[in-house]
C-alpha cells in the first residue's frame, strides 16, 4: 500500500499538532480536577487513620508521576516542532535550544 500523501502543508500540520496537544493538556486537567482530586478525597474517611493518608499519598504520587511523564513526552514534541520550524525558516535547530542547554 503506497504511502498517503499529507493535505496540510508543514507549518499547517505543526499547527495541528499544537492545537491537539493543548486540548489534550485541557482533558487532562480536566480529568485530574472532575475525576482524579474528587476520588482522592474519598479515600479518607477518618484522617486520624494514618494508613488511609498513605494510601492517598501513594495514589497522588502515583498520578503526578504519570502526568510529569506524559508532560515531559509533550515537551519534547512542542521541541521537536519549533526546531522543526526553525529549520524551515533557515535557522539552524541547535540555535532554538542553546538557550535551553540541550543538543539533541
């Protein structure tokens, strides 16, 4: 099967990219505030209980370090487009990051 040819011209398809990482950077605080705060809450019924306070540290560590990931992915994407843009305008993409201490 032939490979499919893109409708979006680049700096188009880079604008896609970064209107569906900042929407799902809107589920995601989404999910955290109607869903995942609410929950956490309810894991405490009595906070003299310590075991219950460790449970709901756990699982509050356990959710932030899977959102510092998926942050930390994101990251490198909105990197990858604005050196990809750089390199488009004729600048070269190590210029983008000096600023940032990277090489990649």
């Amino acid at each position: 099967m032939p490979a499919i040819e893109p409708n979006n011209l680049d700096l188009e398809s880079m604008e896609v990219i970064m209107a569906a990482i900042a929407n799902e950077l809107k589920g995601l605080a989404w999910l955290f505030c109607n869903v995942l705060k609410p929950s956490l809450e309810k894991t405490v019924t009595d906070p003299r209980d310590i075991n219950q306070i460790k449970e709901q540290l756990s699982l509050l560590k356990s959710i932030l370090c899977g959102y510092t990931v998926k942050e930390k992915a994101i990251a490198d994407i909105i990197k990858a487009v604005a050196k990809k843009e750089a390199a488009d305008l004729g600048v070269s993409p190590n210029k983008v990051c000096e600023c940032l201490k990277c090489k990649n």
